[in-house]
C-alpha cells in the first residue's frame, strides 16, 4: 500500500506538471496571410476560449536569412507588411501571442511571393454612348505598391441584354470603344484587370443602350469615291490636251526655226502696204458713162450719117464732158463703126 501511494502521488505531481505547462499562454489561431492590390498583411483570430482575455502579438518578417519584427505588442488582429515588402519577393511571416510577460509559441506561415497571392480589387466602369458607338471607361483600383502601376490590361466583357453569349476584348487602354455593336440595343459591360496570372474580382455588369448611327453606308462611299475618281482623272486629261495643243499652237505661232530672208522681206513690204492702205483715206473716184451704138449699114446706106450719143469719162479736170457726135464724112473727128456680119447693138457702162 504504500508503495501504491507513492506511485499515485508521482503520477499526481506529473499530471500536475502536465497541466501547468498545458497552461502556458496559447499561440494565436487561423494565421493567414492576404495580399490585396499588391499590399500584403498578415491576420489571425485569438486563442479558443479566450473572449474576455486581452492579449497582445507580436509579428516577423523573415526575408533571405532572418526574422524583422514589424509589429510589436499590438493588441491589433493584424499586421501591414506592405511597406516592408517587394511585390516580386519571397517572404515567410510569423505570430506570438503575449500575456502578462508570457509569450506564445510562434504561428509561421509557408513562403510565400506577394506577386502570387495577391488579388486586385473591383475596377470602377462607366458607359457613354454616342453617334452608334459605345465607349467604356475604366478606372483601376489604387495599386498600394508604385512598380506594379502601369502593368495592367484589361479583360472586357460584353453582350445584349438578355442573351447568355458574351463576346471578350483584352485590351491595355482605359478607354475602349466596342465592336460591332447595333444601333438602338442595350448592351452589357463587365470587366477584369489582368496581370501577369492574377485576375481582378469581376466589376458589377453595367447596361446601356447603344444611340442611333449616323455614318454613311459603306457602299455610298465605294460610288462617291469612283465618281471622285473618274472626275480628277478626266480632269487631268483635259488639262494635259489643252496644255499639248496651247504647246503646239505656240510651236506654229512662233516656230523655232527662222524663215528665209526673201520671205521675211515680203512679208514685210506687204505688211507696211496693207498699213499704208488702211491709214490713207480712200479717194472719190469720179466716172462718166459710155454709150456705143453699133448698127450695120446697107450698102445703100453706107453714105448716110450715124448719129449716137457717146459719153466719155475723164479724169483730167474731175468732171465729164458729154458730147452728141454726128459723123459726117466733112467732119474730121467722124467714128465709123462698121462690122461685116451681123447687126449688134450694144451698152457699155464704165
């Protein structure tokens, strides 16, 4: 029996020991590690069973060899290594609980790349729509680390209400005009932010109605380009006649070879006659008129007189003389005008 107490005793003392160090400070619980817009913060949930008691925590950083502390005896659920951290580095953090002076067990994390458990918040989208075309507008979420700006693209989303198929655009601008879109239809907008393998959360889809087109029919332009088209190159021909035949008429108008001499003498006399003439006044001329009268005599009549008026025109003194001659064979200015056939009577005007 008493060999059996002190069996029981020690037993006792070592469940005692057990239960002391069983009472020690209990490390904290459900550590994880988040990482939002590149930023990178380590939360955990207090100890079980330990809603009325305050305890403080400590945090480390462990880069390349050792551990930093970052937050120390904060009474917070978390710690902000985001000042601390690269987005492309490898980091391993970890957690103690502290109460009264007495320290937990520490809670580490597995290595981890910021650039790989990081998510990137909703993008904030907005539609306008104008002249047929629809634009969307896209603003990114502020990035907490500045060498991640500028690295995005963004996935575009985008259907008629209504229907379940989705058309997709990537594109790195923030302003996006889309495709093929119908006038007078309402259409829907989500979009993602894309970097690298990571995926933004999905935006909540937004809806427009896409305005009326003003643009002209694609084969109206065909037929006012090929009018176009035929007009210049009429024109250009036209103009390439009129320049060759204005060439060729200077050619002729003004050869480059010179004329003969004889030929230039006379065409300069001839042309200083014609001046001469169309300045010189023109002359009265003055005319008198001569009237013969021819008749054939008979044998029996050969020795009577012929009379006939003749008039002369002359120029000697500017006037005429006018004269009614009867031949007679005593006078000496007698004219006899005699023929041998037939009779002929004649008029003469000079």
């Amino acid at each position: 029996k008493i060999q059996f107490r002190k069996y029981s005793f020690a037993l006792f003392n070592i469940y005692l020991s057990l239960h002391m160090l069983s009472e020690k400070v209990p490390a904290p619980e459900n550590v994880r590690m988040t990482s939002l817009n590149k930023g990178l913060i380590l939360e955990w949930d207090p100890p079980q069973n330990t809603t009325n008691t305050l305890f403080n925590y400590t945090a480390e950083m462990k880069g390349w060899n050792m551990y930093k502390p970052v937050c120390l005896s904060s009474s917070s659920l978390s710690c902000d290594f985001t000042d601390k951290v690269s987005v492309f580095g490898t980091y391993q953090l970890r957690v103690q609980a502290e109460l009264h002076g007495e320290m937990s067990d520490w809670v580490e994390t597995e290595k981890l790349s910021v650039d790989e458990i990081s998510e990137i918040s909703t993008p904030h989208v907005q539609l306008r729509s104008r002249k047929g075309q629809t634009e969307v507008g896209i603003t990114d979420p502020p990035m907490k680390k500045k060498e991640f700006e500028g690295c995005l693209c963004n996935l575009i989303r985008f259907w008629k209400n209504g229907e379940t198929k989705k058309e997709e655009l990537i594109r790195e601008q923030n302003r996006v005009m889309l495709p093929r879109l119908e006038p007078l239809v309402n259409y829907c907008v989500e979009v993602e932010i894309l970097y690298l393998s990571n995926t933004s959360q999905t935006s909540n889809f937004t809806c427009l109605t896409n305005t009326s087109s003003n643009e002209v029919e694609s084969w109206l332009i065909a037929v006012v380009l090929l009018v176009s088209f035929l007009v210049v190159l009429v024109a250009v021909v036209l103009i390439f006649l009129a320049v060759w035949f204005g060439y060729r008429g200077c050619r002729i108008i003004f050869p480059d070879a010179d004329l003969p001499e004889d030929l230039k003498k006379f065409w300069s006399q001839r042309s200083s006659i014609l001046s001469a003439m169309q300045e010189s006044t023109p002359l009265k001329e003055h005319f008198c008129e001569l009237r013969i009268l021819h008749k054939e005599l008979n044998s029996s009549q050969e020795n009577q007189q012929i009379e006939g008026p003749i008039r002369i025109q002359t120029h000697k003194n500017e006037f005429c003389i006018g004269a009614d001659v009867k031949q007679s064979s005593e006078e000496k200015s007698e004219m006899i005008i005699t023929t041998e056939q037939k009779p002929l009577l004649a008029e003469m005007r000079l």
